[in-house]
C-alpha cells in the first residue's frame, strides 16, 4: 500500500477526466507525479481505496495498476513498482 501514489473512484463506463469522478494523491506521489495543477492530496482517500481494491478477489492487477468495476463504480489504483 505504501507504493500507492494515485486513486481514482468514478462513475464505471465514463471518461477518467475527473468529470465523473475524483482523483486523490498522496503527498509524495502529488510532488513525483505532479500532474500540472493543484492535485487533490489526501492520504485518507488512498487508503480507503486502496484497502477496498486489496480486499476485494474480482481487482483486476497489472503492472502498476489495480483496477476494480463493480456497482456502477470504478475504482483504480496506480502504483510504483
């Protein structure tokens, strides 16, 4: 959990632009994967994400990514590896 710089939860079959959903850094992957503005950081954010993609046997895992469709929802993770 502690790679994990990046979450994302959203609207499942919607663009990942941010208009369906919210993206949420930690401090540190806010500073080494800047995204050009002002991200959303919080630490809360990617720890509740994070621990519902780990617990739940349908995420999906690729290298650097967790990803997670269900409900209606889309959850994904990105990581370093």
């Amino acid at each position: 959990m502690e790679n994990v710089y990046k979450v994302y939860s959203g609207r499942a079959g919607a663009c990942m632009c941010g208009c369906a959903g919210k993206y949420s850094y930690t401090a540190k992957g806010a500073v080494k994967h800047n995204p050009g503005y002002q991200p959303n950081v919080s630490e809360r954010s990617v720890k509740i994400i994070t621990t519902k993609l780990l617990r739940n046997s349908n995420t999906e895992r690729d290298e650097g990514t967790m990803v997670l469709v269900q409900n209606g929802r889309i959850l994904v993770a990105w990581f370093d590896i």
